[in-house]
C-alpha cells in the first residue's frame, strides 16, 4: 500500500498498524466529495497562478475520468490508506507530474473536513425532505380522521375524547421541531475549511473565498485550527437525529400497541408486516419494532461522537478518524427509518368502531360531565367528587355514564337535566374542546393547515 508521508521514514510501518490506520473501507463512500473539493481547489490554484493552467486543465480532466471509471465500475477503490490517497494517487498514474501538484496548499487535514461537510450538506437534504414528506402525510391522514374519535391516553390509561387527527397532529409538530432543529444545523456547519492546510493555513497565496463560492459554502471557516478540528455539526446533526428517531420510536410504540389485539385500532399493510415461522396467524409489526430498537443504536452513535472529542487538545488528532463510521450510521439509520416509516404510516388502516367502542368504555366524558356541572353553578372541585361516584356507581352496576337514567344521575345532584346527555356525549366533547391546541375539528384544521403553511415556507412539494 502506498503512502503519501513516506519520505520521513525509513521501514514499512507493521501490518496491523496498517490495517488499524486504514479508513478507506468506510471513507471510501466520499469519493465524490473529495474529487469535488479536489476540481474546486485545483481551480483556485490555476486561478492564483500557484499551478500552471495547463497542470489545471489536466488534473480537472484527470479527475473527472476517474470520477466517470468509478461511478461505472471500471475503477475499483482498494490499496490505499484512504480515499484521499486513492484519489492522488489514480490520478498522478493517469497524468504524471501534474497530478503530484494538486496537494499543493493543501492538506488532508483540511481536505477529510470539507470532504465530511459536503457529505453532511447532501445527507441534511435528503432527510429534511424526508421529513417535510412525512409532515405531508400526517396533514393528508388528518384530513380523514378529523372526526375519527378515540380515548385519549395518560398513564396508558384512557383519560378524555380525542381524535385519530389530533394524534397525528402531535407527532407533527415534533417532527416539525426536528426539521428546525435541522436547518439550524445546516447553516451553523455551512462553513468551509478547505485552505486551514494542516492548522495554521498557508504561505501560498490562495483565495478562500473564491474556492467557498464553487463549492457552495456560505463562507470559509474564519480560524484554521478550528477549520481542521471542528465536529460540532456532526454531534448536533447527531443529536437531532437522536430526537427525531425518539419522536419515531415513541409513535412506533403507538402504533405497535394499536395494532396489538387489545387494542385493535389500527392494521399494517402486509407490505410493512411479517409472520412467524411457527404461528401462522401472526401479524408482526416488526418495522415499527425495528425503528424503536434502532433508535438505541442512532444513541449509541452519538455517545462515540461526543467520546472521541472530549479529550482532545487542538487541533487535528488521529482519533477523528472514528467520527466517520459513527456518523455515516447515525444518517444511514435515520434516513432508511424515514423512508420505510413514511409509506408504512400511509398504508395502515385505521379501525374506526374499535376506536368508538373503546371510547364509549373508558369513562373518558368524565371531566366533561364534571365541566357540565360546574357550568350549572357547582364548585369544579364538587362536581370533580361528584362525578367520581357516579364513575363508581357505573363500574359497580356495569354501565357507562351515557347509560345512566336522569333518575339515577340525580341521585347524585339535582343540577342534571335532560341536557346532560347531549353534554356527555363523545361527539358533544370534541366538539366543545376548541381550545386552541384542542381536538375539535375545527380546531385541528388549524393546526393541519399551520403545518401545511410550514410545509409551502419549506419549499416543499409533493
């Protein structure tokens, strides 16, 4: 395996350190990053007359066949330290001489940041997109749920009226948060640090902000050190994919328990579902099982992260080498959890009579009972006891409270009249709960169409 610092040494570095040192098995997925910064640098060098333009035009054109070679598979990536070196190395073999200049004011300590962050850049677009598609989801599903109603939960135990819209409409302003959290991420790294060299810059003559405008950057770094030796942007896009993955795993637990024969709200396409090798009847929601477990794993992932940097003076240390591994996980893992997740979430189908049955049977009209009460003159706090033995005299006979005689409800206050019916009932208590932020129809309109002005200010389309 060749190497580009061999001049100082006089023996060949001991095999395990080899195989130990080597990153190209997994640095070798930046190989367009890294030809890219290599066409932007080079061009900067023919620019500022560091190279001559005829070394220029031939590195540009060198570059560009191996891209092509390797993107068709005539180029095989192997034998290299790492991708850098691969890269150099094809390319002074097709060129000769002009191909040793390239590195000319240059590093591979700046050259593996900006090759990390133009990475970064691609992977933020692809699941930003993701998430706005998974926004748009949720908006469409909403639509058709706005009256679907259900128990509300607290404790997993049925609590008060909602609808299946109004649930969706929670995880959607999480997501929502998340896509935030992304995009302040993005412009916090949108830095380049190619020209920081190896921590002090250069003697050459470079022009940082001419190589910052074809690659895209919204400036360069503004201090060398920092330039080679920042990983913040990894750590925080590595945090935001470790809340978004918990907003997915906790709706994942939703819907694992919906699917589940106890509840019966809700069944997967057998397209995102799988079998057991034993009980034929089984239906698994494995996807959703998957997505909660791996959210562990994007965790795992961060805690590398902050590890392998908390003990490092400045500025570039060979431990950054384990930043990369850690990182490609955390964005695989997340993006393939989106993108599995999104048409699993449109497929299912949602059980609306096990949802109304359910909701008939947890009491949840309690508190609206209660609120009845109070309307009519009683204390809350009254009302609140009150209430609380009807609930006990309905568990004990049996019955729900829309079952309940006038007789019987008087019993336990003269205040209740015939209208207490329509007060309790399911589609009354909705309907009443129009608060904002509340799951009345009208009310989670709102809050549809205010994720869907999100959505239009993202820029996004179906």
């Amino acid at each position: 395996m060749s190497k580009l610092w061999t001049g100082r040494f006089s023996k060949e570095t001991d095999a395990l350190l080899d195989q130990l040192n080597a990153s190209l098995p997994f640095d070798k997925r930046l190989y367009r990053q890294d030809i890219q910064g290599s066409m932007a640098h080079s061009k900067m060098l023919g620019k500022q007359g560091i190279i001559s333009f005829e070394d220029q035009a031939s590195i540009q054109s060198g570059l560009e066949s191996i891209l092509k070679d390797i993107e068709s598979g005539m180029l095989v990536i192997c034998n290299a330290e790492d991708i850098h070196s691969f890269v150099e190395q094809e390319l002074t073999k097709r060129i000769g001489d002009a191909g040793k200049r390239l590195h000319t004011a240059r590093s591979r300590n700046d050259q593996v940041a900006l090759d990390l962050k133009l990475f970064t850049k691609e992977q933020v677009t692809i699941l930003s997109d993701l998430i706005l598609s998974m926004l748009q989801a949720f908006c469409t599903k909403s639509k058709e749920h706005l009256t679907t109603v259900m128990p509300g939960y607290t404790h997993l135990q049925r609590a008060q009226p909602v609808t299946v819209a109004h649930v969706w409409m929670a995880y959607a302003n999480m997501l929502k948060r998340d896509h935030k959290r992304l995009m302040n991420a993005l412009e916090l790294m949108d830095e380049m640090p190619l020209g920081s060299g190896a921590l002090a810059g250069t003697t050459y003559p470079i022009d940082r902000d001419y190589t910052c405008a074809l690659l895209g950057f919204r400036c360069p770094t503004d201090n060398s050190m920092d330039g080679v030796s920042d990983r913040d942007y990894c750590m925080e896009i590595g945090n935001v994919c470790s809340i978004l993955m918990m907003h997915l795993s906790r709706m994942c637990e939703e819907m694992i328990l919906w699917c589940s024969g106890e509840f019966g709200f809700m069944e997967l396409d057998d397209a995102f579902s799988t079998g057991s090798s034993i009980m034929p009847q089984k239906k698994n929601p494995d996807v959703c099982e998957l997505i909660r477990g791996k959210t562990g794993r994007v965790y795992g992932d961060l805690m590398t992260l902050l590890t392998m940097q908390k003990g490092l003076s400045l500025a570039y240390n060979k431990d950054m080498q384990e930043d990369k591994e850690a990182f490609f996980d955390i964005l695989d893992t997340t993006i393939h959890s989106m993108q599995v997740m999104i048409p699993m979430f449109e497929t299912a189908v949602i059980h609306k009579e096990k949802m109304h049955q359910a909701a008939l049977g947890g009491f949840i009209n309690a508190t609206d009972c209660a609120d009845y009460l109070t309307k009519k003159g009683m204390p809350f706090r009254d009302a609140y006891k009150c209430v609380g033995q009807l609930v006990a005299y309905c568990i004990e006979n049996k019955k729900a409270l829309n079952d309940l005689t006038l007789t019987e409800f008087q019993k336990y206050s003269a205040l209740f009249s015939e209208d207490v019916y329509t007060a309790i009932d399911l589609q009354t208590c909705l309907a009443q709960r129009k608060s904002l932020g509340g799951p009345a129809p009208e009310e989670v309109s709102r809050q549809i169409k205010k994720i869907e002005e999100f959505l239009s200010e993202s820029g996004f389309h179906e």
